[in-house]
C-alpha cells in the first residue's frame, strides 16, 4: 500500500480504495526499462505489485508485508 503513488494530503490506503485519487495501471514484464519510459515520455512509472500465476484475478494490499482489507471504493459498473 505504501508504494501507492497520491496526491497531496491523501494517504496511500484512500487512494487505493477512493476512486477519485488515482493513477493508470498498467503490466509490465520484468525487464521492462521504466527508466528509459520516463526519459522518453516524461511520464513516471511507480511499481506498486506483482502479477502471479494462480486462479481468477484477485487484487491483495500488503502493508509491512501483512494483508490488508481496505474500503471497497465506488463501482462505476454496477446498476
């Protein structure tokens, strides 16, 4: 969680569960040259997690290493 890019006077766990305080996600293999992303479209990468194999997709918050629940944000999707 802590790794989670905010803006100014939000915390990492708001951003992550608010839905207004965002950024885009994207995936990227491993030896992907974010450095060099940067350099080209000045546009930052912050890694923030890890995709693993496993069954459906599950999106797990770890602080200091432990789970953490946060607030389900607002779901545009639904009704």
């Amino acid at each position: 969680v802590a790794s989670i890019p905010c803006v100014p006077d939000v915390t990492a766990r708001a951003a992550a569960s608010s839905g207004e305080e965002y950024e885009l996600l994207v995936t990227m293999p491993d030896e992907f040259d974010g450095t060099a992303f940067n350099g080209q479209f000045e546009i930052p990468l912050t890694r923030i997690g890890t995709v693993v194999e496993g069954p459906a997709a599950e999106v797990i918050f770890l602080e200091g290493g432990e789970r953490v629940d946060l607030a389900a944000g607002y779901d545009h999707f639904s009704a």
